[in-house]
C-alpha cells in the first residue's frame, strides 16, 4: 500500500478515488474548509489521523480507522460504505455513520446524534456512546459490553442482539422486531412499546410504563424497578425476580413475579394470567 505520512489535507478531495492507501498521522483540517476528503475510495488505512472537515468517508470500501479523532466538525464521517473497521478512535461529529454496512467497531467513543441510522450488519465490543436516536432503522447488530447515554435509542431496528451492556436512554426499542438482550442494565421511561418478538434475559430494568402494546415479548429471570402501568395491552410471557409497583390491562400470556402493588384491569379482553410467587419456591 501507498503511504502519506505526517501531511495536513485541506483542500476539497483532497485524496478523492484513492486505493491501497495508508494515512498516518495526518490531519484534515485549514482555512480552505475542503469536504470529502477520502470520497469514493477503497482499501483505506487512516492511522492515527485528525479529522476536522466534513464527509471524509463516503461510498468508500475497506475502511480501517484506528487511533483516529474526528471532530465536532467532521460531521457526517462514514456514509454509504461498506467494510468499515473502527478500532480505539473517538467519533464527534454529528451523524457520524450512516446507511453502512458490514462494521466493526472495538474501544470506540462516539458523541455523535442520529449515529447508525440504517446501517446493515454491525457489531460492536467495547463502545462508549452519546447521541439521540442512536441506530435508528438498522438491523443485524451484534453488540457487547457498550454503554448508551441518549434518548429515543434503537428506533425500529430489527434482528439484533445486545449482551453485557449499558444502556440509560429514554423511549428505546420502539418498533424493533427479533431483538435480545442479556445480562445487561437498561434504564429509561416508556421501553420498548410496539415491540415484536424482543426477549430480555437475566436484565436489570428501570423506569416508568415499560412494554406496553408488544407483541412476542419475553422476560426471563429479569429484575425491574419502578415499573408502574407495566405491559398494557402487550402480549407477554414474563418470570421477573422482584416487585412491580404496578401492571396494566396485559394482553395475554402469563406474569410471574414475588409481587404486585397494584393490578389494574379495566379492559374486558385483557386475559393474561399474573402469578405471585416467592422466590424460594421457585
């Protein structure tokens, strides 16, 4: 592979159509303002590079980025490419990863909102993460061990599996289809509503009004705190591993839980069947 070291970029396209090249410890940034920088490329190596423009990475294929920054102003980093491997960099830019596919990302911090919006194929070990409406619309994701600061998460997003993460966000899951999640920590008001086929395993879940109008939801050995007007209008088959400050009008299926403060059951078609049971009788 070609290599440019230690060079400052900032013209427009500045390596516009490159292939088989390594960029280290380069910077992208100068009065010019030049955008797309890396634009239409393939079989990149940015190592140890600063990002500082717009658009460095688009309709790009083979994108390794590793010991990187990008900016606040390099907004709308990765868009419309495929192979992306993101390795120990931090991603600051609004929107920074856009309608990709086939990502990797290991020990990244994205600050980033709209972050992920239909991207195809991503898997995650290791992030750390702030931004609104985080992945929005993507589907086969594969995370572990990420921690998620940001409302209005993992909007219609399908065919997805989450394990040992982090996740404080509010309204998360809506719309999603063919999710899991185990053992992790998910706290945020109004989980998951309209979700179909989304199973929580061994989850530690807190807020207000979680799974209401779900369709093929499960939770197994889950802990929830603070759970008021739960489930309403949901169909449901939960085993939960401590009280639950209330639950609403559940579809059908079954609840098992040690116990209930209040079960409100108003609606005549509400058929679901709520079992109090101590744990040591499990």
């Amino acid at each position: 592979m070609k290599l440019i070291e230690n060079q400052v970029f900032e013209e427009e396209r500045a390596l516009y159509g490159s292939s088989e090249l390594t960029v280290k410890n380069c910077r992208f940034e100068g009065e010019a303002d030049g955008e797309s920088a890396l634009k239409e490329s393939s079989d990149i190596v940015a190592d140890s590079c600063y990002f500082d423009l717009r658009y460095p990475f688009w309709h790009d294929t083979g994108v390794y980025i590793k010991d990187s920054v990008m900016t606040e102003k390099c907004r709308a980093a990765l868009w419309y490419s495929k192979h992306v491997d993101l390795e120990d960099s931090k991603l600051y830019g609004i929107k920074a990863l856009r309608e990709c596919s086939e990502v990797n990302i290991r020990c990244c911090d994205i600050k980033s909102a709209e972050f992920g919006w239909f991207t195809r194929s991503i898997l995650a070990r290791g992030a750390t993460v702030e931004g609104e409406y985080f992945m929005m619309g993507s589907d086969f994701i594969d995370f572990e061990d990420v921690e998620l600061h940001g409302k209005y998460s993992f909007q219609y997003i399908s065919k997805a599996t989450f394990d040992n993460c982090r996740f404080y966000t509010k309204d998360a899951f809506w719309h999603a289809k063919d999710i899991t999640v185990k053992n992790s920590v998910i706290e945020g008001e109004y989980l998951a509503w309209y979700a179909e086929n989304i199973t929580f395993e061994n989850c530690k879940i807190k807020g207000t009004q979680p799974f209401c109008y779900c369709k093929g939801l499960k939770l197994i050995n889950c802990e929830m705190i603070d759970a008021d007007l739960a489930f309403e209008k949901s169909d449901v088959e939960a085993t939960l591993t401590a009280p639950v400050v209330s639950i609403k009008n559940p579809a059908s299926g079954y609840i098992i839980l040690p116990a209930v403060d209040e079960v409100i059951i108003d609606d005549e078609n509400s058929k679901c069947v709520i079992t109090k049971i101590s744990p040591k009788s499990k």
